[in-house]
C-alpha cells in the first residue's frame, strides 16, 4: 500500500471518530452511527449503487446517512476488516500475512503476528472514548480464538 493510500485511510478513520464524536444534531443529540462491512459483495451488487438486487433497508440507509465508497481492500476480509477498523496498514497492526498464509520465514517478525495486535486504537476504542456504546455482529476472525490475541470483547 502507497504511503498516501495509508495516510488517506488513517484521515478517514480519525475524521469519523471526530465527527461522530462531535457531531451533535439540531436537538443537541449525538448521531448514530452503523458501520457494515460486508465479505464477498460488489459494490454494484446493491440497489442504490445500480445493483439489481433488491435492497430497500440499505437504500434507506445510505440515503439517510453518509456513504464511504472509497476504500481499499485486501483480498483477505479479516486484514480488509483490520484495515476498516483502525485506519492502518495491515503490516503496522499484525496482520501481514493470516495465519493460513504466513510465509514460514515470516514468522515471529513485527507486523506478522496473524492477529490483530494493540499498536493502534479501533474505531470502535475511539467511539467508546466518546461515549458511544459500541457493538460488534458478525464474524470477528482477528484473533481471541485458541488463545491467540484478542477476542471482540477485549476491544
């Protein structure tokens, strides 16, 4: 990844968190905020993207909220979700390589650890700062499992 792409996606994650951490409505309410990533789709898949399929909950979203389009992505969804999460390059948080794809030589060095390591706060850290309650549905797959780094509880 260029030096720009990660300083891009380092702004992004701390102009969310200022923003929402900050950002108050006409009634002096804080807005809430839904993050949804999603393995395995196409950006044009969904409907208020020009997609054919048939997506009236997530139309009302995007056309209520603010919509991020321009990401980078891994080919890997855990490291693309690491990414998301904290705005930083796999390398710097652990995630070089999954534990599935370590190269043998690679292994035990900074930035290969396969899990998502505490050298950089997450989205979720930030907004919990904030005084946002913070919830985390899906597939974690960052690390916590068979005693290797941190579950989502632990963030």
């Amino acid at each position: 990844m260029t030096s720009f792409v990660r300083v891009a996606a380092r702004l992004l994650a701390l102009s969310l968190a200022f923003a929402f951490s900050t950002g108050v409505s006409a009634t002096g309410e804080r807005p809430n905020v839904l993050l949804i990533l999603a393995d395995d789709l196409a950006f044009g898949d969904l409907e208020f993207a020009g997609g054919n399929a048939h997506t009236p909950n997530l139309n009302a979203l995007a056309k209520q909220g603010v919509f991020v389009s321009r990401f980078h992505a891994s080919p890997v969804c855990s490291i693309t979700r690491s990414m998301v999460l904290t705005g930083n390059d796999p390398h710097d948080i652990g995630l070089g390589a999954f534990d599935y794809a370590l190269y043998p030589p690679a292994q035990g060095k900074p930035g290969y650890e396969s899990v998502l390591t505490p050298t950089s706060a997450t989205i979720a850290e930030l907004m919990s700062d904030a005084g946002y309650n913070t919830y985390m549905v899906g597939k974690w797959h960052l690390g916590g499992a068979h005693g290797r780094g941190q579950g989502p509880a632990e963030w």
